[in-house]
C-alpha cells in the first residue's frame, strides 16, 4: 500500500512537469495524508516541497511558505540536508515574493 502513494506522489511530480498544477496538487495531497497516515515521516517533506514549489508557481505565496515551513521543521528533525538546501533556496523565494 505504501508503494501505491509513493507512486501517487510520482504521478503528482510528473502532472506538475506537465503543467497540470491543479491535478498535481490533487495527486500530492492524497499522498501526503496516506504518508501521515501510515508513519511515513521520511516522505512527508518531500512532498510538502513539492506543493511549496507548486503554490509558489500559482502564486500562492502563503501557502506556499506554510507547506515549506512545515518540510524545513521535519527536515531539521529527520536530519535530511540535501531537501533543507532546497528549502532554503525555496524560502529566499518566497520572501522576495510577499514583500
């Protein structure tokens, strides 16, 4: 079961190189509970990167810093470095943006 939201999350990433942002979102959305539900706390953040990346491209500044906020915070705890330098780059984003 975990293997199918992991491909959910995929499909997710491939929709948003598509350009399909709103059938993206759906798709990353549905993984992420799954991931909250099951205990998958490695995956959480990479997905929260993913809708940061897509709210920003939509324009939703907010949000945007709200689901990277919340990947920065797992990622500190989960001790994963590579997806905090790409949340750094991320929150530069975002704060030149909402100003």
């Amino acid at each position: 079961m975990e293997l199918a939201w992991g491909i959910l999350s995929n499909l997710g990433f491939i929709e948003h190189q598509l350009g399909n942002l709103e059938a993206a979102k759906q798709m990353y959305l549905k993984s992420l509970v799954c991931f909250r539900e099951v205990g998958r706390s490695a995956n959480i953040p990479t997905v929260l990167i993913q809708l940061a990346t897509l709210e920003e491209q939509r324009g939703n500044f907010a949000m945007a810093l709200k689901y990277a906020d919340e990947a920065s915070s797992r990622n500190r705890r989960l001790g994963m470095m590579q997806e905090q330098e790409q949340l750094e780059s991320i929150h530069s984003l975002l704060k030149c943006n909402s100003v």
